[in-house]
C-alpha cells in the first residue's frame, strides 16, 4: 500500500465519522433532537479540519496611543482600518 493509499483510506475513516453523525441528525424526528448530532458532527469536523496557515507572523505594526479598537487582519497583514478610531486626547 502506498502512502497516498494509506492517507486516503485515513481521510475516509474521519470523513465517515461526521458523515454517519450528520445523516443520523438528519434523519432526527425533531430538531430539538438533532440539535447535540449537529454539535457533535460541528465538533467532530472542526478536529479534523487540516489548518494551513495563510500568513507568516513577522509582521511588526506600530500604533499610537491615540489609535484604539485595533483588529489585526492576518489575510492583509495590517490592522482593519474600517474598525479603528482616535482620540484626541
């Protein structure tokens, strides 16, 4: 067996871990039901999800004291300016 073979028979088991708890909160009778399905099928997909970071960490950015409400935007690696505000003291 190849080591994609393998990676796929892998990518296959987690896959159907989440595919058998959402077909199983599909098929709920209710929604209150389905509810702790959807969670867990929500929880289960987020452990599996591979991250691959978009961005590098080495960015260094500068703000006065006045500048407030800063939110760092990691795809633009810059500071949202829609969001930020001065004061003038």
């Amino acid at each position: 067996m190849s080591t994609s073979d393998a990676a796929g028979r892998v990518a296959a088991a987690v896959v159907g871990v989440a595919v058998r708890v959402l077909r199983r909160a599909l098929a709920a009778p209710s929604a209150s039901a389905a509810a702790p399905l959807w969670a867990k099928a929500g929880e289960q997909v987020m452990k599996d999800a591979v991250i691959v970071p978009r961005t590098t960490r080495d960015v260094v950015l500068f703000a006065g004291a006045k500048v407030h409400n800063l939110i760092y935007n990691p795809l633009a690696q810059s500071y949202n300016v829609t969001q930020l505000w001065v004061s003038h003291q």
